[in-house]
C-alpha cells in the first residue's frame, strides 16, 4: 500500500475528485494548507494597507491506494491538477505498512476497499 499527498491549487480540486472517483478511487482525505513553493510572493491590499503574501493557498489531497492502484491515481492527478504553470504542486509517495478499518478490523488492502 502507498500514502499519495498532492498539493494542488484549490481550483483543481474538483476535476481531481472526480477523476479519482471514475478511476475507481472514491476515498481521499482533503486538507486546506498554505506554503510557498518556486512561484514568486504576490501583493495585496487589506484595508487600505499592501502587504506581501508569500504563502500561497492550496489543499493536500491524501489518499491510500493499493500497490495496483498507485500509478492510476498518479497519473489522474497529474491530468487534473496540471495547468502548465508554475505552482501546480507536488505529488508525495510513501509506504504505509498496515491499514485496519476501525468498524470491521479488517487489515491490510481489504480495508482500504
């Protein structure tokens, strides 16, 4: 089993979703974050006074996936969340040892189905 982390602006978000899910890949965890990355900081105004914005709004997608499963969910992520520019994001992979689902105790790859 592998852990995905995505980070991808918001407005890609849904696209993502629903590429996931017509890939058979339904379960993600989505979290708001802000960080800074290679694109440049930006100005903006808040009551009447510019302020530099350096973090940038983004979400993280996480998502468990079998062995099988992992280079189909890579691959509709990066068909969804990609606009060519910078900022788009990064994609992380990690290994997970073990999965229970909590209700049944089932472990392993059964309980991430």
């Amino acid at each position: 089993m592998k852990k995905i982390e995505a980070i991808i602006r918001p407005s890609r978000l849904q696209a993502v979703q629903s590429g996931l899910k017509e890939a058979g890949i339904p379960c993600l965890t989505v979290v708001p974050v802000k960080g800074t990355g290679l694109q440049n900081s930006y100005a903006e105004r808040y009551r009447g006074v510019e302020q530099t914005m350096i973090l940038q709004t983004r979400v993280m997608i996480i998502c468990i996936v079998s062995d099988e499963n992992l280079d189909i969910c890579i691959d509709v992520i990066l068909d969804n969340a990609s606009s060519g520019e910078v900022g788009d994001g990064k994609i992380f992979i990690y290994d997970v040892q073990d999965a229970i689902r909590i209700r049944t105790r089932t472990r392993g790859g059964e309980a991430i189905r």
